[in-house]
C-alpha cells in the first residue's frame, strides 16, 4: 500500500491549476510527488509538472484518519476491470472517485500527447491497457460484472488482457449492453470491432487504443 502524502504534499495538491491541474514548488517537493505518482513533469520546456489523475482524485478530498491508502494502479485509483472478488463499494462517492479519475486522465491525454489532443488515449493509456479501458468504460456508466459474472448474476463488463499487441478483450453477455461499450470505447478514443468466439460463441469486443 502507499503512503498517504504528508500534509505539505497535500498542500501543493490542493494549491495547483484548478483547470491546468500545474503545480508550483521547489524542485524536492515536485520530485517527491513525482515518486509518489500524484504528478508528472512534462516533457517539454519549461518542464512544469502537472497532477496526475491520482493527484487530482486526492484534491480536495478529507482525509480520513487511520485510513491507509488503496493500492496503488494510477497511484492509488483502480478502474473497475469486471469480475474481482473483492470490489470497491458503489455510491456517491465511487462515482466522484471515478468522474475525478476520468477528469484527470483528459489531462494527462492534454498534457502528453504532441499535440495536446484528448480525445484520443495517450502514453499512460497504452502501457496499462485494461486499466485505460475499463476506467472509459466505468466513467461512462456502464456496469461491471460481479465476480460470479455479473454483479446479481445478470451480466456486466469484463475487460481482459489478450495476446494480441496494444488490444484488450471486453465481455458483455448482454448484446445491446456490448454495443453500447464499444460505442463508449469509440468516444473515448478507441477502436472497437464485434467478434465471435469461434467454440464457444461468444461475443467480444475487441479494442485498441486510436493512435490518429
């Protein structure tokens, strides 16, 4: 588990971009969110830094005492994949968890890409596939599955790892609800074609990250 920030970390947080989400500081205090994985330093001059999605989950929010932090994914938020044993609670406060997360992944997108462009995955996104594409696809509503299959056991997404390069699976047992992923996936910037399971007939998406 990581360790929570102290409360100067905590400080720089709350005092960075509202909209840019830049941070202000001496070069030790940057470095040590860098390592804590709540910012990251840009790659090109001036080479400010910036909140990750993990530092912009964490703005804001009241600490609570005792509490350690969750495990560390994006540095401490994990997307919902479908099908875990053991899944974070639902509520109000899930979905602001999973709305900041997303937030903070359109700036990461606008700060990483050449081209500033967010409305197609960037850098982070391709390295952890499954994580990028189930946090598209909980940000957007759509349910997981529960770890019988389907949270009450009536379906739910699964987003999986596949042998193929840049390409996860997502399983949907509801047809119309397998549509409507792969038609978030698209907004969110990825490419998502219908296939077949050839023995056991079942159908998957299967969806990579858009590169143009």
């Amino acid at each position: 588990m990581t360790r929570p920030p102290t409360a100067a970390q905590r400080r720089l947080v709350e005092a960075a971009d509202p909209d840019t989400g830049r941070l202000k500081g001496t070069p030790a205090q940057l470095a040590a969110l860098v390592t804590r994985g709540l910012a990251f330093r840009h790659p090109r001059p001036p080479h400010d830094h910036f909140l990750t999605p993990a530092g912009h989950r964490i703005r804001g929010a009241e600490p609570e005492a005792g509490q350690p932090e969750p495990p560390a994914t994006t540095g401490g938020f994990a997307a919902r994949v479908g099908g875990e044993e053991a899944a974070p609670p639902g509520g109000p406060a899930r979905l602001r968890e999973v709305r900041s997360a997303w937030q903070g992944m359109l700036e990461l997108r606008r700060m990483t890409n050449p081209d500033g462009a967010t409305d197609r995955p960037c850098g982070w996104e391709r390295s952890h596939l499954v994580r990028a594409a189930a946090l598209a696809l909980e940000a957007a509503g759509h349910r997981p599955a529960g770890p019988d299959g389907g949270d009450g056991g009536d379906g739910g997404y699964r987003v999986r790892e596949t042998p193929q390069p840049e390409a996860v699976a997502v399983y949907e047992p509801d047809g119309e609800a397998l549509l409507a992923c792969a038609a978030t996936l698209e907004r969110a910037g990825w490419q998502a074609g219908a296939y077949t399971e050839p023995r056991t007939r079942t159908r998957y998406l299967l969806a990579s990250p858009r590169r143009v």
